[in-house]
C-alpha cells in the first residue's frame, strides 16, 4: 500500500471486502449507551409505536386544519381553467391575464413544505398532472427559474444555453430539450393531443377531472419574498405572452403580507395577474389545536412536565412559531425519555402496562423503590405494609398494577376537569388563569391550582357572574363532561345535570323580595337624613353594613353558590399536580435542559468548548489536561486560540507566530536547549496561517487598518 514518487500526486486505494462495516440499525443507535440494557428491545418497541402514531395522527390533523384553504385553492384552480375553456374567457379576464393564488402563510417558514406538498399531491390527483414547485435558493437567474419550471412540468432534461458543448455527452443531448416556453408549447399540444385522441370507452388518467380536456400549468413559488424581483418580473412577463397558448396559473406562497407583491412587481408587471388572495390557518390557532389533540389527551400515555412543556412553548412563540418544530420537540422527549429512563417499558396502553409489571426484574423493581413518588407513597402505608413493599417482590408488582391504574385514572378525570375550568375562566376580565387552555395546563403541572391566588380570584369573579351567563357556561361544561368515559365524571356529570335542571326551574319561580330586610336596609337610610354627629354617623354605617350581611340570599344566588362549590371539590378532587401521583416518573419527562440544549443550541459556546477543552470532543487521552490548560498535541487551531486568548485588543502576527511555534517545537520533543528549538521553518509557518484564517473564519479575529502586521481581536472570555 505504500507509493514513491518524485513528483506529488493522488493515489486511491480501494478498500478490502473485509473492512466493510455493516450499518447500524436504528435499534442498535438506541440500545448504545441506553440506560438499563436489560429491557432496551423493548423500550425501543414502544418508543417507536408511539413515535409513528404521533406522527400519523399529526400528518393527519394538519390535513384536517389546512382542509378548507386547500378546498379554496382547488375551487380556484377548477374555475379558472373551466373559464379558459368556455367562451367567456375574455370576458372574465384579460387574455394577457395569468390566474394568480396568492396564499398567506404565516412567519411559521418551516411548516410551509407539508402544506405545499399536500396541495401539489391534491392538485395532481384531482385537478392537473402538470405542478412544478419552485424555491428562490434555486432560481438565482431567469434561465435558473426556466429551466426548473420546465423540468418540473415536462419531467425531462432540459438543456442550458450557456453550458458548452464539450461537457454534454451524445446521450444527453438526445435526451434534453431546448430552454424556452416555445418548448413547453410544443410538449403541451403533444400532450393534450394524445390525451384527447384516447378512444371513448377507455378511462382517461383518474386523477385528473373528466371535464379538463386541457389541464392547467399550475406553477407553485413557495417563498416569494425570497425570489429576486427582477428575476420574478421577467419571467411574468415572458409567461403572459404564452398565455393565450399556454394555461398557466401562479400560486404565490407569502408569509408577510399580501402588499409584498406590490412591492416586488411595478404596476406594469402587477396588472398581468389575475390575483385571488387566500389565508390559511394562523401558527398559534394550529398550535392550539395541536396541543388539545396530542398533549391535553389521556390517548398517548407519555407526558410532559410543567418545565419542557414552557420550554417548548417558548421556542415556538419567540424563535419560529414552527408547529413542525414543536412536534418535533415532543419526538425529542420522548426519544429521550425511553432511551434514559428504565421504568419507561410501563409507559404505554394500560393492558400492556399491567402486563409489563409482571415481567420487571430485580433491578426495574429496586429502581421503581428509589422514586420520590413510591417513596412518599410507602411514607403514608402502616409499618408492616412498608416492609412488604421493601422486601416482597411479588407484593411490590401486585402494587405497582394497582398504581398504574390510579394513574391511567388521575389522567381520565384530569382532562376533562381541566376543559372545564378552563370554559369557566377563559372569558373573565384580566385572564386570571390565562386566555389559552396550555397557560391553565403550565398552572395545574406546577403546583395544586387551588393553592394559586389567581385561582381564588377568579371564583370570586365568577360569583359575580348573570344568570344567563352562568348557565352558558355551565351548559359547555357539561357537553365537555358528556364526552368524558371516567365513572368519576359521569357522576359528576349527574350532579351537573341536576344544578342545571334548578337554574331552569327558577325562571318559573317568582321571588319576592323580604320586607323585614328592607325596613332594615331603609331604616339606617332614613336616619341619615336627619341632622347627626360623628359618632352617630358611625353607628348607622355600622347597622347598614350588619344588615347587608344579614341579607337572605336570593335563590339564583344560592344555586350559583352552590354550583361554584360543586367545580371547586371537582378541582381539587382532579387537578392535583401530577408529581403528587405515585409512579409518575413512569410517564412524565422532565428534563427540560436536555431539550433546550438540543433544540436552542448555542453555537459559539459550543465553539469556544471546543477550541479550549478538545478533548471533550476528540476523545484523545493525549490531550486530556488540568482545566484552563491546552496539551502541546492539541490541534493547530486550538493552540492558536489559546494563545490569542493572552493578548490584548491588537494581536502581534509575528509574536503569535513565535509562541505558537514554540508550543509546537514542545510538543514534538525537541530540545529546548537545542538552537532549532522553537525557530520557524515554511511548515510551521504554513500551519500558523491556516490556523489563523480558520480563527477568522470562525469570527474570532479580523484584519485591521491600524497595523499592517496585526490583527483585531472580535471577542473576550473563555468558553
């Protein structure tokens, strides 16, 4: 394997059959330095269940939230090609007119791929196999955007004019075609023709709608504010004169505003397009939904604690307003959940839950005996059932059974408590507990919510509330309670029922008012009239403020405090913070650092770790050294950037350079007290400046005017 040669070249060694390395599976990937290895096939199994139906169940629900914008835009392309086709075409719209979708999406970028994706897949299959999808990063110049266009649409090679002959191969040139909408027009008549000439009792392609003869060009712009506005403006212009031959139809996706358009296309440009203005769904509504769907659900039985949930929140509402993103942070979690924590095999449907328990060995069931939860559990039990729970194994698993219940329970009645409280006290003034069900959820998962003086506050707002206003709201409640299967709430459900069936009965009632408390109210009135002192003053306030005390509530007034009693036992029968349930360990992730270390990574503190600890990420044992100190071995740049570190504002080129190269003399074991020690020769100055341009690079150090051999320094500290 070894080559000599005077001159310097490039020699490629193929590698042996025998040094090939199998790929590793994605359960190899998760077994790797997993937590408890002896259930780890098995933590993956259910991770992974549940992995894909999180992800079914949310592909699935943001089709059902983007269904009436994309049934929008089907419309549009439908009537706009069924006009073309009809002799009222001129009539409608110009014939120099190209039909325009301009489709507001939101800041929420990263989401916009799955909705133009689905709109491209619905477009084909009910309305035109002719889409093509267009991105500004890869139309940087018109015959770019043409050319992709093209491609897209005739699925074929399209030839550029500018690229010269010598690099195309024969084959190439059979199979490309020329770059120009004349091109497009000659595919498009071949197409439609043959499509047309099929015989009547043959099915034409099923996806397309029987009543197209000829399919629209539908060409979809995914991030307009991203396009050159020269670029976009040509092309428009080269498209509307095919428009009689060609029909073409835009679909502009925008995430500002819809006055974008006019500012990147003059009026000139603008009046070409037939523009339909379309709004999907806003982040924060979809994110709502989200959150009820997937988190707010005893369906899934993994869970997140009151710190990732705020986390994650955070990130969506001040970094991205990305749903795609926040889902992604659940599959992070849980991900993480499985692969570190053992007790995790119990976190799935409840059968298998059960089962699962029977089956935990003698490490899970010591583990299981380490919790805080179990712990505060066996606190409360009797001395003798402490030491069965400590000792008996199979008194233990019977145990765990009947906690794992409890807790599939707590969750059951959980919910539906929580959508109720939450119908009562999203419409008081000031939010006292928030406008959003996920700020009443970050409540409950803190700490006992009847502990919390917002809460207080916002039952004595309720008792404050009409009639007709307190019955409303009672009434969502209970079709909240209806939909509920815990035994628990259907009872509680009754008692609901009962209250409501009162408050109805009381507009047949008539009250009447009591005359003895209004002698008693009016009486210290009228002694206010006449002519007093201080002190009697002060004894007629005190009697009307005895009398209102005394005052026999009316009968609403005691059904409305009575049914405010009945909520408030509810929650604090069901909205008990979930670290106060036995086991919760089981289900809940609470490792918020984890999650905001991978999904708000900082990029320069991780820079900075790296040039001054590299063993951290080399795994060297050469390099390992006391802290705040660089092995000799180190590489270059780490040398470099811990010797930029000693200096000031302005760095000395020649000074570093003489430093660095008495570090790396050190490192190779010369002598220091040779005369070659330290001295620069062309390699070690070679490696300096590759050192060096890296640090600026990496934005550390910068050229400066002030001194021609020196550098600035851009920034101060350690890691």
């Amino acid at each position: 394997m070894s080559t000599s040669s005077v001159s310097k070249g490039c020699f490629v060694f193929k590698p042996s059959a025998k040094k090939k390395k199998t790929a590793l599976s994605l359960e190899d990937h998760f077994v790797h330095g997993c937590e408890g290895a002896e259930n780890s096939e098995l933590r993956f199994k259910l991770c992974h269940d549940l992995w894909d139906k999180i992800q079914t169940d949310t592909e699935a629900l943001q089709d059902e939230l983007n269904r009436n914008i994309l049934d929008s835009l089907l419309d549009f392309t439908r009537k706009c090609s069924s006009t073309r086709q009809h002799s009222d075409w001129a009539s409608q719209m110009r014939a120099s007119e190209i039909p325009t979708a301009a489709l507001v999406l939101g800041v929420n970028v990263p989401d916009h791929d799955m909705t133009f994706q689905s709109l491209s897949d619905l477009l084909q299959q009910s309305v035109t196999p002719h889409v093509a999808s267009v991105q500004a990063k890869e139309c940087g110049a018109l015959k770019h955007l043409m050319k992709r266009v093209l491609e897209r649409l005739m699925d074929t090679v399209v030839d550029d004019e500018d690229e010269e002959e010598a690099e195309q191969t024969s084959a190439q040139l059979n199979k490309s075609v020329h770059c120009s909408l004349s091109t497009l027009c000659a595919w498009y008549n071949a197409k439609t023709k043959k499509s047309n000439t099929v015989s009547p009792g043959k099915k034409r392609c099923s996806h397309v709608g029987d009543d197209l003869q000829s399919p629209p060009l539908v060409i979809i712009f995914k991030d307009l504010e991203a396009f050159n506005p020269r670029v976009l403006q040509d092309f428009i212009l080269i498209c509307s004169r095919y428009i009689e031959r060609l029909p073409l139809m835009f679909i502009f996706g925008i995430a500002t505003s819809p006055s974008t358009i006019q500012h990147m296309l003059p009026h000139s440009v603008s009046s070409l397009l037939c523009i339909e203005l379309f709004q999907s769904l806003s982040c924060t509504q979809h994110l709502a939904t989200v959150i009820d769907k997937l988190i707010l659900t005893p369906q899934f039985p993994f869970k997140l604690n009151g710190k990732v949930m705020q986390v994650l929140i955070s990130i969506f509402l001040y970094h991205d307003f990305s749903v795609r993103n926040f889902i992604k942070g659940i599959q992070l979690a849980l991900l993480e959940h499985f692969h570190s924590q053992p007790l995790s095999v119990l976190c799935c449907k409840k059968k298998a839950a059960l089962l699962n328990v029977m089956h935990l060995g003698p490490q899970d069931l010591e583990r299981i005996r380490q919790l805080q939860s179990f712990k505060r559990y066996v606190e409360k039990q009797d001395p003798q059932e402490q030491v069965n729970l400590f000792t008996d194994d199979t008194h233990l698993k019977e145990v765990c059974q009947k906690l794992i219940k409890n807790l599939r329970q707590y969750h059951k009645n959980y919910y539906p408590i929580l959508r109720c409280l939450h119908t009562l006290t999203s419409s008081l003034p000031r939010y006292p507990l928030g406008k959003q069900i996920r700020e009443l959820h970050l409540i409950c998962l803190d700490k006992n919510i009847w502990e919390n003086e917002d809460y207080q506050s916002a039952m004595k707002l309720l008792k404050m509330l009409a009639k007709d206003q307190l019955i409303a709201l009672l009434q969502r409640c209970e079709e909240i309670l209806q939909a509920a299967k815990s035994k628990n709430i259907k009872m509680a459900l009754v008692q609901l029922e009962d209250m409501l069936s009162k408050f109805k009965q009381l507009d047949t009632v008539a009250a009447e008012p009591s005359p003895s408390v209004e002698d008693s109210i009016t009486s210290p009135v009228k002694n206010l009239q006449k002519k007093t002192d201080l002190f009697q003053l002060q004894k007629t306030l005190l009697e009307m403020n005895e009398s209102r005390r005394s005052k026999k509530l009316s009968p609403f007034e005691a059904l409305r405090n009575e049914a405010l009693e009945f909520i408030d036992s509810l929650v604090k029968s069901h909205l008990s913070a979930p670290e106060s349930q036995t086991l919760n360990e089981v289900c809940y992730y609470t490792s918020s650092a984890t999650v905001r270390r991978h999904l708000n990574a900082t990029p320069r503190t991780s820079i900075q770790a790296a040039l001054n600890i590299p063993y951290y990420y080399l795994q060297n044992d050469r390099l390992k050294t006391e802290d705040g100190i660089v092995s000799n071995a180190a590489p270059d740049i780490c040398i470099v950037y811990k010797l930029h570190l000693e200096c000031g504002r302005l760095i000395n080129l020649y000074d570093w350079l003489e430093a660095y190269s008495t570090v790396v003399s050190a490192a190779e074991g010369n002598d220091p007290g040779s005369d070659n020690f330290g001295k620069v020769d062309d390699v070690k100055h070679a490696r300096f400046i590759r050192a060096v341009s890296e640090l600026e690079f990496l934005g550390f150090i910068k050229s400066t005017k002030q001194k021609t051999d020196h550098v600035a320094r851009l920034t101060w500290g350690g890691c």
